[in-house]
C-alpha cells in the first residue's frame, strides 16, 4: 500500500471536499479516501500496482480541481475526518 497527500486549489466548500472524496473512492486500487474542506487536502491509501499517484491526481484536475502539492509514503496513517 502507499498514502499519498494531495494538497488541492479549488476547494471552496464541504460539498467540493465530498465530491472529491466519492471520486477517488471510486477508482479500483484505492483503498480509503478523505477528503477536508479546512485543510485543501485529500489523503488516499491505494494499491500502486492497480492505480498510480498521478492517476489520482487526474482524478482530480479532471473535476476542476487543481493538484499543487503531493506526498507519498508507503508507511503513513490516514486521519479520521471530522463530521
């Protein structure tokens, strides 16, 4: 498994963080997504042999969002969001 963190430009509202969210959680090989309007930032756990960091982020520039910023880590946690 790999994390990756993507810090996102365009995220105006808990509706914008939810779609982004349902977005990445429907790509096979990913494993957990959360998506945070306070922050800008999604965090997604997926199998790099299925889905790449760069897919996922197409994922999301192909909403209308833009990627500025990523981290990937194949140790990390992903924070609860808060409701």
């Amino acid at each position: 498994m790999k994390y990756t963190t993507f810090k996102i430009e365009g995220i105006h509202c808990t509706g914008c963080a939810e779609t982004i969210q349902a977005l990445l959680q429907d790509n096979t090989g990913v494993r957990k997504a959360a998506a945070e309007f306070d922050t800008r930032e999604a965090r997604v756990r997926y199998d790099p042999a299925v889905i790449s960091d760069d897919q996922l982020a197409a994922v999301i520039e192909k909403a209308g969002f833009r990627v500025t910023d990523r981290r990937t880590s194949s140790r990390a946690r992903l924070r609860r969001i808060r409701p």
